[in-house]
C-alpha cells in the first residue's frame, strides 16, 4: 500500500450510535478522488443512505469532514463541511451541508482524522470523545438539556482546555430543522443540529497532539504561503479598502476592508490603536472588523478584537463587549460573531428605535448571538426573522397561535424595538415551546405544512426573499444578475455560494472587474455591473460554473469560500490580479500529488456532479429543470414596473434566464430539456457506477439505458 | 554509602548528597528524593545508567551564565488566536504543521486562558484575553538547562537563546519539568525535547502574526514578572553542583557601621 | 542630483504631503549642504532642470495643482487619487466635486454624503452644506446631483456619468449590503 499522500490525516472515523462500535477506514483509499469535505459526505450518503430516508431516521449519517489543506499555515484553510439528508429541506428531505469554521478542523486533523461519519442512534445521550486514536463514547446525560456554552465547558474539564467541541444546544436535542452545531463559541454550522439530537449525540470533542504532514518542500511551502498572505484583502476578499488610503488608488465605501488607521479596538484594555501600513502583512487582521460593517461607528468602541477559524489572518468574527447588556437583560457583556449570525437579533425588529445602526440594534445583535449560539438555533439566513415579520403582518400568528400564547407574547417590545423581547421569543425557539416556538423552528416548511400557507405566497412576495424548497436566496440576482440565479438553482438548501459575489463586491471599479474577468474567464463580458445586466451569454455560464466547482473545491480542502477564490488582489503592482490556480498549487505541495487548475477543478466538478444525483436520485425525478432548478416568481417582477435589462433594475427575464440555464447544462454536459447529467458526464468524471445506478432507475437522460444500450 | 535494606546508592546521589550538605539526611533515611521504587524502575529504563554515561560524557556541568541578546515580548491584547504563530513554528521547525510542537504556546490559552475552564477570566469564553506563553531565555541559573543531566541546553551563538542540541538530548524531560512556565516542548515521535531558540535572530512567529502581536526585543530579565504557574522539579545532576550558589562567601563581610 | 531629487519627493509622500519644484530644489540644497561633492552647479537648479529630472524618473508622478503649479509625488506611497484629494483640500466645492464625479464614472456609484466628513476630506456639516451651495450655483457644476436612499441619506452623484435612476439603485443597494451579509 502506497504510504498516505501529504496533507491527509489518513483515517476516516465511523462511528455506530447504535452499536457503540468505532472503527477507522483509510481516507485515500476509499475517498481520495472526492478528496474530503463535502465530497467526502455525498459519497457516504450516496454508497450507504437509500433514497428517501428522512433526516431523523437513524438510517440517515451525519458526516462531519475537513480537508487536506485544513490544519496547515494556509491562510483561510480552518472549514469543516457537515453533510447529511438536511432537515429543514422542503417539502422532501434532500442532501444539504452545513459548513463551521473555528478550531474544529484543524484539531480532528492533529488527532488523525480527516471525517468522521455518525451512523445510527444511541439509546440514551452520548458524547464522543475523540483523543489522537483514542475514541470513547461517554455518557451525556448529565449536559441533555445544557445549553452549548455548558456543555463545551463541562467536556472542556474532562479532556483539557486545548480540546475543540462541536455541540448542540436544546434546539437540535429537540430536532428543530433550524438547529445549529456549534464550536469556538461562534462558529455555527446550519441546519445540521437536528440531525445530531436524533442521534442522541450532544457534543464532539476532539483534542489531537499530531500535525500535518506536507509532503512538498517547505521552502516552497513557506513561498506559496507568504505569496497568499500578500494577495489577500480583507473579509470576502475586498481588495479595496472602505477609505480613501495613501497605499491604494481605490476605495470603497461599501468595502469591508474597515481598518482605517486611526481606529481603535476601544474594548481592548488599553484600547489598540489600528497605525501603520495598510499593507502590511503583520497588520491584516485589523483590516476587517465585521461589527463595525453591519453595526456603524460605534461598534468600534465596543470591539475587545477580533477571532475567527485556525490559521485565517482575516479574523471575520468580532468579540464585541457592550456592559449595557449585562446591566439590562442579565447576560454577559462579551459576545462574538460575524455575518447573518451577528445580526440573528437586530433582524427580528422591522424598526428599531435608533435606526439599524443605533443602541437597541447593537444591544439586539449582542442577544441574539449569545442566546442563539448558546440554544444552538439557525436563522436559514435570515429566513427566520423575515418569516416571522410576514407571519405577523399578514395576521397568521394572531388566527393561528392560541389566545392565551399570543396574549403571552410581549408585542408591544417588539413593536416598540426593544431587545428584551428577545429573552422571551429566543428561548421560545430554543425549546421548541407552544405553537410559535414549534413552528418557526421547523423552517418555513412550519407555516406550510402545519398553517396551511402556500409557497406560492412566499414565492411572490419580494420581502421574504424566499427561493424555494424552504431556504431563501443567497447572492442572486441582486449582486449577480444571471449568473447569481444559475448558482442559486443548484442546491437543495440556500446556495452558500460567494465565489462570485466575493469578486463582484470586491471594490474595484468596473473597468478593472472586466479587465481581470477576461482573463479568468474568458471574456469581459462575463460580468456586469450591479443593476446593469445585460442579455445572457456564454461567458456568464462559465463563469457561474467555475464559482460553483471552486465552493464546491474549497468545501472538499477545508478552504473558505467566504474568503476565497483569491481571483483579484490589492495589488496594483500586479494588476489587481490575485492567483486562479492557487488551491491547486496548495493542493500539489501538500499531497505531493501534482494536480494542476484544470485536474482539481475536474475534482470538484466530479463532487458537484455527485451532488446532483444524489438530488436526482432521492428526488427520483430527473426533470430537474422543471422540479428542482426553480426561480421564483418575484425574480421576474419589479415592483415599479422597470424592464429587465435597464440600469437600475434587478429584474431577470423568463426567456433570457432559459436562455442560462440552457448554456449552463452545456458547459456542464448536461441533458439541455433536464438539467440532468447524461451517462457520459458521469463517466467522464469517473462516476460510471453513479451513472449505472441511475440509469438502471431511468433516471439518466436518454431513455432508461440513458442511451448507452 | 550503603544501607541494609535498599539497593546501594548511585554515587552521583551521594555526591549531590553532599554538595547540597545533606548527607545526613541520606545516611538516616535512606535515598533523599529517590525511593527504592523509584530507583528499580529508574534502573530498568537504564536512565540511571544513561544519567551516569551521561554524567561520564557531558563532563562538569554546563552552567550558561551569559544572557540571551534578544527576547520575544507578546500583547496579549492584539492577540486573535489565529494560531499563525504556532504554525509557522513547528512548520519552520520541525517541517509539519503541529502546533503541539510549536515552541510559543496559545493553543493552550485560547478558548479557557490559561487558569483553565471554568477557572479563570480569559480566553474566548471568557473576556476574549489570550495569554501567549513565549520563553523568556531565563538568565543565570537557566531552570530548563540546569536540569538537563547532558548539558544538551545549551547558547545559541547568533541570539545567545538557550537551545536543546538535538543530538545530545536523550529524551529525560527533566527540562520539561524544571521550566516554571511549561515552554519546553517534547516531541513523542522523535523522543526528543525542543524550546525557543529564537529562530537565529528572525523568530517566524513575529513574521507570521497578523496581529503584530509579537516583537522581538533586545533582552531583559523577565522571571520576576508575572506568576510563574508550574511548580518545577529542581534538579542538580553531577559531581559539583553549581560552586557559585554553595560555596560559601569569598570575602569577609564589611563589618556593620553605626552612623 | 537624480537620487537626491528622489529622495525629496520620498520624503515628502511617505510624510503624506505633495512637494512642488521649489521645496524639491530647497530639499535638493539641504540635502547637498552633507554631501562632500559641495552644491550642485546653479544651471542644474532651474525649474527646466530640475522639472526635466523628474519627469524622467519613473519612481515619481507628476499632476498639474489647483494652482496650476507642478506637484510631485511616489505613487508607491501617496497613490495618485490620494494626492489630488491632497491638493483640492484647500477648496471643499471643486474637491467634493470631482470626487463625485470620479466616483461616479470609474466604478461607478455615488457616494454618500458622510464621505466627506472622514479623512483625508475632513470636512464639517457646515462646510458640506456650504461647498454644496456653491456647487449649485456654478453652472459648471450643474452636474452635481443626489438622491435620497430610503433609509434618509443623502449620495452625491453627478448626472454626467450616472444616470438618476441606477444612482437611486445603487444608492438603495449601498444602503443594503449591511442588511445583506
């Protein structure tokens, strides 16, 4: 047997909940062509969960895998993908992922494992205790019913504060499709929570003494690296910062990239000044403060620093301390976190008192992290907050709560804006209590199913920014006319996609965007401006097709795709242009398995395929087009009346977006009336056996053989 | 010095015995600070005779009187826990990405500080505070290479750091347990201790944090700042111990002035 | 003499401030009053001379100030939009003027009016309002325009490169991205 390649930590860990057996299998051996993540998941539930098992069954498995590059110094390499048949899918159960940053990935590789795969169900709590080969499961009765910031400290005592948990709170033991797994206090995998308290599983915690081994040489390793640091921008690789600065020639309001020297971190004690060169490569994680992006100026004063997953320099989380909340609503004043999850409490208020940057919104934010990570409760991007806004202005919560619930809810605070309402909706959730705590916890599958709405009327409704099957649009047609709604398509949860929204935001004016998108993709005609979308072309399709295969990529090495790809860069010297090649640079030197562009990228198209037939297969419909790769309907309208393809409008067209769907399959080679992989996609990317089993089901395009006779 | 009832006495514990002006002690209750069971097993991995070879090899004690030339100062405050610093260490190092080689150490306060969980008010759980854990190139006498029965700590020659030679070390701990602030490190793999050395005046530590959060700074002593956490094991192998510390005065004291 | 006209330009960027052909050739002198080699011959110190030098060099740039004098920097360490930032200061209509018209033909996008209240602008409400006026009433700024996004602020575009209705739409997605993680 060939010694493991770099980068690898070898061994897969399965472990049968319901047998309480744990074995190991070797990664490479069984995994290496899906290379890990979520390959590494739609591959497990491809080979060993049959079509329409439901989440909660114990039949379903839990995969939680990082990467090859995940554990090492690349920079933004600290990801773990959680895979598995997602709950709060509507109205089937498909395959979804989660995704966590935190110290998770890299710990469960120091302790030998690059997966591990949760089969079955216990009996009574458990926790798994994963210890370099040492592999336990310990009772967990005493943390069932534990918030996660208890549990994650009682496991801490056990095994040593270096140790890393992944825990549920009360929302996943009581199998809310809205549930969290969380580690490092604010890293929250979505949707996946459930799945684990079916189980009985209440926590993982894993402590490694080992390390990665880098199979390339090391001054070439050290090169690459330090090559990737000079490249980076700031969160979502703004490679322009927020102000006019003496090092770069342009700026961006809208940037990210917040860290203007003279800011202070004004909760550290003493407070830290941001000085220097915004270059500087020992000054990037002052570049970000996500706090002060989404919460105004006086986030700055409240800022102890930032946080974030292993070896990232981005440091997207902040740790924020705002005394006024402990005094007010008897919390603790540090709180931590980033993006929807920082804004988890502000976006449950349709006004607030001084406004979505004023006290109540950061007092609001501040409960909302602390009580959502600690219950362990998803937001599905924000799907919750706008489906509890439209329930109660549509007058839904009051025919369908009971009298006495509703008359217990506390409306006038949340009309009024004031966060306490928070301390009694947040545990309402948390607990999955009455009707509302039920039902908002289900997903917007709860007012579907259990309240009787159709989806026609999210569908049509603009505010709700529904999608479909459940979950709503994440970077469509918004920031990226057509290519945002190719990419919205294809998953069977919110597409947690941002290779593309990462360069369209990136802050450089629109010259530079279609010089360096000629180059990476062909032409530049392959972006538009925002609002300024243009009739579909090729171009566009290859560009949604490479940010699709590069999320997909990213979720396989452990990479960020909130970070990367790193397609443009700060530099003027070089033109702005970042590296499209860099992950399979990476790749190569870890492993020592020399893989250029083309041959990773082929790897991710490989476990983007493997995605589709399993959505093909547990669907067991293959007109995905018709039934799976939906647009909804206020996508199509405007609610002034402006055409598509006028400036200022985000109107798509109904003939054009066929017009992309139809160039997207071909790129892909695609059945063009289906959306669905022919035999030969699947063979050419050494599916063959995934393609047969479909086939065999006349799932494959070209009658039931697909053509292959 | 023989006693009826236990193995006989290795000379070496004899002679630190005397030098430390215990032998009586040792006469009366047998061996100072190694029991019987200690000394059969200590016999069975063959330190003892390892210790003694060593003892033979190494020579007199290597005592380093001179200080480093330059320290590593950490802010807590800037720190993000990036772990960057743990990284480049034992990937410069030791040519893997294991930050449980990593010769600065923050993996061990990031999440509880360093009181541990539940203990304390630092770490990201607590107030957000991470205390780096950096060696502070001990002056005169170097806990960790005063330990060491090979003299295998030994001067770095371009920063003067206080460095394990590779070759020499035989893999005892007795470093690890002598340093009051847990720095050293032990590699299982190899069986060899490892700390600080200063990365030969450019510590990849400070290149790597993107906090700025790390300098490297001319040195100064910093012992008598801040808790030491570690109850630490002294140790003085060899026939003379450290003459500076136990021989007595060399000069006649100034007689006391009334005015 | 090339070297010491660098090193003054170098100076004088890395300080943050643009340098005009007399403080180079004052910098020149200071810097000639150490050198063994004595003061360099008159003939080299005429504005011709000296303006020739470091047109050549191409560590330096050069631009026309509002003043019509030269200005000199390193675009390596004072970037050419921060430098004509730097040398409008003195006039706050024709600096936020051309800002917004940069703004609005290279990205393109408003901008919001709080831009102008941050470095290095540094301007306050009073002087914003006041330089607005003005622009108002210059003809030659009858370009100059805003629009109101729907949470109240104000973004300044001109009319000459982005039409009203995608300055409104960008103004409203400006407005968005932090509702828009």
């Amino acid at each position: 047997m060939a010694s493991t390649p770099g980068g690898f930590a070898g061994k897969v860990l399965r472990v049968d909940l319901s047998t309480g057996r744990t074995s190991t299998e070797d990664t490479v051996e069984r995994y290496a062509d899906v290379l890990g993540g979520t390959g590494l998941g739609y591959r497990v539930l491809w080979d060993e969960v049959p079509a329409g098992t439901k989440p909660f069954d114990p039949a379903n498995k839990l995969v939680f895998a990082t990467g090859v590059l995940a554990g090492t110094s690349v920079p933004c390499s600290g990801r773990t993908a959680i895979t598995t048949v997602f709950p709060s899918c509507w109205p089937r159960a498909l395959v979804g992922s989660g995704h966590m940053g935190g110290q998770f990935a890299a710990k469960l590789k120091y302790a030998g494992y690059d997966a591990v795969i949760l089969e079955g169900r216990a009996e009574r709590p458990v926790w798994l205790f994963i210890r370099d080969g040492r592999v336990e499961l310990r009772d967990a009765a005493r943390l069932w019913g534990h918030g996660i910031r208890r549990a994650t400290l009682e496991i801490s005592q056990e095994m040593g504060a270096d140790c890393c948990v992944a825990a549920i709170g009360q929302a996943g033991e009581k199998l809310a499709p809205l549930a969290t797994v969380v580690n490092s206090l604010s890293h929250s995998a979505g949707g996946v929570g459930g799945v684990m308290g079916s189980k009985n599983l209440k926590a993982i915690g894993v402590q490694g003494s080992g390390g990665v081994r880098i199979a390339g040489d090391m001054e070439q390793w050290g090169r690459l690296v330090r090559f990737h640091l000079s490249i980076l921008g700031a969160n979502n690789q703004h490679v322009v910062p927020a102000f006019p600065s003496r090092e770069a020639e342009y700026y961006n309001p809208g940037s990210r990239w917040v860290g203007e020297p003279g800011r202070r971190w004004g909760a550290a004690e003493p407070p830290v000044e941001i000085t220097g060169s915004i270059r500087d490569m020992n000054r990037i994680a002052y570049r970000t403060n996500s706090a002060a992006f989404f919460l105004g100026e006086r986030a700055w004063k409240h800022t102890v620093r930032g946080n974030g997953c292993t070896s990232c320099p981005v440091r997207c989380h902040t740790t924020l301390k705002v005394p006024a909340v402990a005094a007010k609503y008897g919390v603790r004043d540090t709180a931590q976190g980033t993006c929807i999850a920082l804004n988890f409490g502000r976006f449950f208020f349709p006004t607030l008192p001084d406004g979505p940057k004023g006290q109540a919104a950061l007092e609001a934010c501040m409960l909302g992290m602390i009580m959502a990570d600690d219950m362990g409760i998803w937001s599905n991007y924000g799907q919750l907050q706008r489906d509890f806004i439209k329930l109660f202005k549509d007058g839904v919560l009051k025919a369908k709560l009971g009298a006495a619930e509703y008359a217990a809810i506390p409306w006038d605070k949340w009309r009024a804006g004031d966060p306490a309402f928070l301390l009694d909706l947040v545990p309402r959730i948390g607990e999955r209590r009455g009707e509302l705590g039920f039902v908002l916890g289900e997903g917007v599958g709860g007012p579907f199913d259990r309240w009787g709405i159709a989806e026609e009327t999210w569908e049509a409704d603009h505010a709700t920014t529904y999608w479909k099957m459940g979950h709503p649009k994440h970077h469509a047609n918004e920031d990226d006319g057509q290519c945002g709604v190719i990419i919205n398509t294809q998953y069977n949860r919110d597409a947690q996609c941002h290779s593309h929204t990462n360069f369209v935001r990136n802050g450089l004016p629109l010259h530079e965007q279609k010089r360096l998108a000629g180059e990476i993709w062909g032409s530049p005609d392959s972006v538009d401006a925002p609002g300024q979308y243009t009739p579909m072309n090729p171009h566009k399709a290859r560009r949604a097709k490479w940010a699709l295969l590069r999320k997909e990529l990213h979720d396989c090495l452990g990479l960020c795709n909130w970070m990367g790809p790193w397609v443009a860069s700060p530099l003027k010297e070089r033109g702005y242009r970042g590296d499209n090649s860099l992950e399979s640079r990476f790749y190569s030197l870890a492993t020592g398995r020399a893989l250029d562009r083309e041959g990773l990228d082929e790897a991710g198209e490989r476990v983007f395929t493997l995605h589709r037939a399993l959505t093909i297969r547990d669907m067991g419909a293959r007109d995905m087009r018709a039934l799976h790769d939906r647009v909804p309907r206020w996508v199509y309208e405007d609610p002034k009346g402006a055409q598509p393809f006028t400036p200022g409008a985000i109107r798509m067209d109904r003939a054009d977006m066929a017009l992309a769907m139809d160039q997207f399959y071909a790129l892909m080679g695609w059945d063009k009336d289906t959306g669905a992989p022919t035999r030969e996609a699947y063979a050419r990317l050494g599916l063959d056996d995934v393609g047969r089993e479909l086939a065999a089901k006349g799932l494959v395009p070209g009658g039931k053989d697909g053509g292959q006779g | 010095m023989k006693h009826g009832k236990h193995p006989p006495v290795p000379d070496f514990v004899a002679q630190a015995a005397q030098a430390a002006g215990l032998e009586t002690e040792l006469s009366r209750r047998g061996f100072l600070f190694l029991s019987a069971g200690a000394v059969a097993s200590v016999a069975a991995l063959g330190l003892c005779d390892a210790l003694a070879a060593g003892r033979k090899k190494a020579g007199p004690p290597l005592v380093i009187l001179d200080n480093a030339r330059g320290v590593l100062l950490a802010d807590p405050a800037r720190c993000v826990g990036c772990l960057r610093c743990e990284l480049a260490c034992s990937e410069h190092n030791d040519g893997r990405a294991q930050p449980s080689l990593s010769r600065i150490k923050v993996s061990r306060a990031l999440a509880y500080g360093l009181e541990g969980p539940g203990q304390g008010r630092h770490g990201a759980w607590g107030d957000g505070l991470v205390v780096q854990g950096v060696c502070r190139q001990c002056p005169h006498p170097v806990p960790c290479a005063t330990a060491c029965p090979q003299n295998a700590i030994v001067l770095d020659p371009d920063t003067g750091a206080r460095v394990v030679d590779d070759a020499a070390c035989i893999g005892c701990r007795l470093c690890q347990r002598a340093c009051p602030w847990g720095m050293l490190v032990f590699d299982e793999a190899r069986q060899k201790s490892s700390k600080c050395f200063l990365c030969h005046g450019r510590p990849k530590c400070v290149e790597a944090c993107p906090a700025a959060a790390l300098r490297f700074v001319p040195w100064r002593d910093l012992t008598r700042e801040g808790p030491a956490p570690l109850a630490t094991l002294s140790v003085t192998p060899g026939a003379t111990a450290c003459v500076d510390c136990h021989a007595p005065a060399l000069k006649a004291p100034r007689p006391k002035t009334t005015r | 003499m090339k070297r010491a006209v660098l090193v003054a330009v170098r100076a004088s960027s890395r300080a943050g401030r643009l340098i005009g052909l007399a403080d180079v050739r004052a910098a020149v002198l200071a810097l000639a009053a150490e050198s063994p080699d004595g003061p360099p011959d008159q003939a080299e110190l005429t504005d011709e001379r000296l303006a020739g030098l470091l047109a050549a060099h191409p560590g330096v740039a050069a631009f026309a100030s509002v003043s019509g004098e030269a200005l000199y920097h390193a675009p390596d360490l004072l970037s050419r939009t921060y430098a004509r930032i730097l040398d409008r200061r003195g006039s706050p209509a024709l600096l936020m003027a051309e800002e917004i018209r940069a703004n609005s033909r290279d990205y393109p996008r408003p901008v919001p009016v709080e831009l102008f209240e941050a470095e290095p602008f540094g301007l306050s409400r009073a002087d914003i309002e006041a330089a607005l006026k003005t622009l108002a009433a210059d003809p030659e700024c009858a370009d100059i325009s805003f629009v109101e996004s729907s949470g109240g602020a104000a973004f300044l575009f001109s009319e000459r490169f982005l039409p009203r209705g995608y300055a409104q739409f960008l103004a409203e997605r400006a407005e968005s991205l932090a509702e828009n993680p």
